[in-house]
C-alpha cells in the first residue's frame, strides 16, 4: 500500500473532525467538566492539536510524562479546521515549498496556525516512514478553538492504558523443543 509522505491521518464524519491532546489533571478535569477549554487554560500560549492518535501517543508516552497525564479527545467541526488549515504556515522555511525566507517569514508572523509533519507513529511508538500532521494554534485561532469549533470533549486516558498494557505482550518462554 502506498501512503503519501504528508497526510491528515483522523478519526471524522461529516462535521466533526477529532484531535488530541495531552494535560495534566489541572487542566484537563475542568475541560472535561466544562466540555471546552476553561481555566487554567491558557489562551496566550500556543496550544498544540494532533490528529494522529498515535502520533499523540508518541508525544505523551502512552500518558506517562509528566504534564501529560491525560489525554483528551476533542471533536472539532470541520469548518473550524478547514479555517486552520487555511491560514496555516509551516514551522520552518522548506525551499521545495517555492517560497523565499523572506516571503516565508513575512507570512510565518501574519498566520496564528502553524504547521509540523511528525513521523507517523506504530503502536509500538516507533517512527514510520511517513509524516502526520500537527497544528500550532495561537491568537485568533486559539480563541475560535476554544469558543467556536470544540463540539465535545472526552477524556479517553482510561481506554489507552488499557491499549498501552495490550501492546506489552512478548514471546511466552515455555517449554523448549516443538509443541504439537
């Protein structure tokens, strides 16, 4: 099967499109209570939103770093990404993309989403050779996030430690010779 080299990899429907992210309990229990983003949310900072779970299991440890103990499942109408993805720069300057730094840089400080193509993740969290995307929002987009495109939010920390204990089986070391 052949998978391009940049992909939106989600889970979606005709609406909605889900995201990830990662908070420890301060942040998340309140945004899970409240069904959107509140306090101590901070909407100054950049928030960072992967649509690649896996991608997202990569970068909180399967829920164990510290900062980053649960992670949240946040639907997003369609409308609302599709607006990111609009207004979105890359992270760093790429000469392939047909721009100069300096065109490139004029609009990196105009655009409030910013773009990063991660190496896609296996289960076992080790790197594929194909990128998914992540999403840097800040300034007007952060604030569209929280108020206007976040339909729902569920914490779904539970579910993936049970599917980080699934991924730690190994070779059984039984008796030596052939069974059967």
């Amino acid at each position: 099967m052949d998978v391009p080299q940049r992909q939106i990899r989600a889970l979606y429907t005709d609406r909605t499109i889900t995201v990830y992210q990662a908070y420890p309990e301060e942040i998340a229990g309140p945004a899970v209570r409240a069904g959107r983003f509140v306090d101590p949310f901070k909407r100054e900072r950049m928030t960072w939103i992967k649509p690649s779970f896996l991608w997202m299991m990569y970068r909180c440890g399967w829920a164990t770093k510290p900062g980053q103990e649960r992670v949240l499942a946040i639907e997003l109408t369609r409308e609302g990404f599709d607006w990111a993805l609009a207004r979105a720069c890359l992270s760093h300057h790429d000469p392939a993309g047909g721009e100069s730094r300096e065109e490139w840089s004029r609009r990196l400080r105009c655009s409030p989403v910013r773009v990063q193509w991660d190496p896609e993740r296996s289960p076992q969290l080790q790197p594929l050779p194909y990128r998914s995307l992540q999403l840097g929002l800040s300034g007007d987009a952060v604030r569209r996030y929280v108020d206007e495109w976040t339909v729902a939010i569920t914490d779904v920390t539970p579910r993936l430690r049970e599917i980080a204990a699934d991924l730690h089986e190994r070779p059984y070391p039984g008796p030596h010779g052939s069974v059967g």
